[in-house]
C-alpha cells in the first residue's frame, strides 16, 4: 500500500453536526449563522494540514430525505426538521470545502454514505487506497479485507480496519447490514428485532452468516456460544422480515447514478486564494485563513 495514493473521504454532515453542538453562535455580517460551518472548516483545515493529503473529497446529504425515507417513512423520523440556525451552514459549508480547492459530492435521493461508498468503490479501482473519515458505524461495510478501505473516527483518532470492525461489532464488515438488521439503529430510527442485542446478533451471524440463513429450530443452535439461544432463535423467526427490511435501509448504495470520479478528479490542490478572500469576507471570517496549509498556484 505504499505506493498507493491515500484518498481522504470524509463524512460531511457528522462533522458539520459535531460543530453545531459544540461551537458558540456566530453571524455573517447578514446576520445568517455561522458557527456550524466555522467549526466544520476549521476541523476540515486542521485534517488537511495534519494529514498532508494529496486526495480528498467531502459528501454531504442534499435534503433530509432519500430513497430510504420512501421506503421507511420512520427513517430518521424521530431527528424531525433541521434546526432553522443550521438548515442555510450546510450550503456555506460545500462552499467552503469548494473554496478549500476540496471535491464536493451532493446527489438528490441519497445520502453522504452512499456517495463515500460509491466514491471508495471508484477510487480503488484506480488503484488508490481509501481512508473513511467518519463516525458513522453504517460505513464499516465499506472497510476491505485487504485494508485497501478502511474508517477513522476524528474524535477518538480511531482507524478501523477489517480486524477492528470485527472487534467492535463481532461480524465482519460485509455482515454490518445483517448486523444493524438485528440490533437495529437508535440514531436512523431503525427497527431491530426486539429482544436481540449486540452479542446475540454477532453470535447469530457468526454461526449462519445472514438474517435469512438463521434457524428458527432452537436444535440448530446447539452449537452457538450464546445464552438464550433458544428465545434469540425464536425471537429472530418471528420478526425476520422486519430485520430484513431494516438490512436493506441500513445497506449503502455503492453505485450512485451520476456519481463518478477519479483520481484526478480528487486531487487536493489547495485553496483558491480569491475565492477564499471573498468568501471568508462575506461571511466575516478573520484568522481562519492563515491556517489554510495549501494555495493553489496560478
């Protein structure tokens, strides 16, 4: 993997939440609110310098729907409306990282997941690695067995490979649909199986491999290290198709339409230095730029 690019792909909205949460209020001199997308550029700025990245590109979702929500009418219903300070920061912030001379991926229907997957997908291909910046446990199923995709949680300066999704989760990366069909997602109002937690459904999995593949026969879960085998075995009959429904939501989609790039198309070049100047002015930034750790040349 040392020859190998690193392609940095990172999970717009987590971070853009994570700087809601924790920044005080600001305003552009329009007035509008700034503090999400302030924060956000100021973590993007940061990973940029610290990690020295040669490839980079920032998904964000289009709209709080997708074609989940058509699917699942509770998908993520219990989140409600985007608070009315954030809804206008996440168009600032795709112009920010626009500015910052990073890719921006947007696409109607779906969400920043899918198009980090489908970008990861693309990428090595070309014979790049792909590194996951995001704390989203959706995207362990992109994580790749030959570490050529692998997840890093900012926060807690975590990397997870294909042995660190088994270690946190009990499966293997490409079981986390079947893993988050059982135990379900208090964060995207997923419906589990009720009664199955993490243990039982790693168990389960572990010994059948898939949602469909698990018995029903308590007998056939003889040989499963797991206590109350036989309710897990009845509980899972009883609600399969509702974990199966909950495995296709929580499956990221690896093929958006109109969503291609290549290396090319990726590379971190630095920030426009006009661009920059205008942008930061309008929405009344001072310092901010002189951490910028790349311009592009003229």
């Amino acid at each position: 993997m040392a020859n190998r690019p690193l392609v940095h792909l990172i999970d717009g909205p987590v971070y853009v939440f994570r700087a809601y949460h924790s920044m005080p209020p600001m305003r552009a001199p329009d007035g509008t609110p700034t503090h999400a997308a302030y924060g956000f550029a100021n973590t993007l700025i940061k990973y940029l310098a610290e990690t020295e990245a040669t490839h980079a590109a920032v998904a964000f979702d289009r709209s709080d729907t997708s074609f989940r929500t058509e699917l699942e009418p509770g998908y993520k219903a219990q989140r409600g409306e985007t608070p009315e300070d954030l809804a206008p920061q996440f168009e600032i912030c795709a112009r920010v990282v626009a500015a910052l001379g990073v890719a921006v991926f947007e696409r109607e229907s779906y969400e920043a997941d899918d198009l980090l997957a489908t970008l990861a997908e693309q990428v090595v291909r070309d014979g790049a690695a792909v590194r996951i910046v995001t704390t989203d446990k959706d995207l362990a199923q992109v994580v790749r067995e030959d570490g050529r995709v692998v997840t890093y949680d900012l926060a807690r300066d975590t990397l997870r490979d294909a042995d660190g999704v088994r270690e946190k989760f009990g499966v293997d990366p490409e079981q986390i649909p079947d893993f988050l069909g059982l135990v379900g997602d208090v964060v995207d109002n997923l419906p589990g199986v009720p009664g199955v937690g993490p243990k039982g459904a790693s168990a389960a999995l572990r010994a059948f491999g898939q949602i469909e593949h698990i018995p029903g026969d308590a007998l056939e879960w003889e040989d499963v290290e797991v206590r109350g085998s036989r309710r897990l075995a009845a509980l899972i009959s009883e609600h399969r198709e509702r974990a199966l429904r909950t495995r296709r939501l929580a499956t990221v989609c690896r093929d958006v339409p109109g969503t291609s790039a290549d290396l090319a198309d990726l590379a971190y070049r630095g920030a426009d230095p006009t661009v920059v100047q205008t942008l930061f002015q309008e929405l009344g930034w001072q310092r901010i730029a002189d951490r910028i750790p790349r311009w592009a040349q003229s």
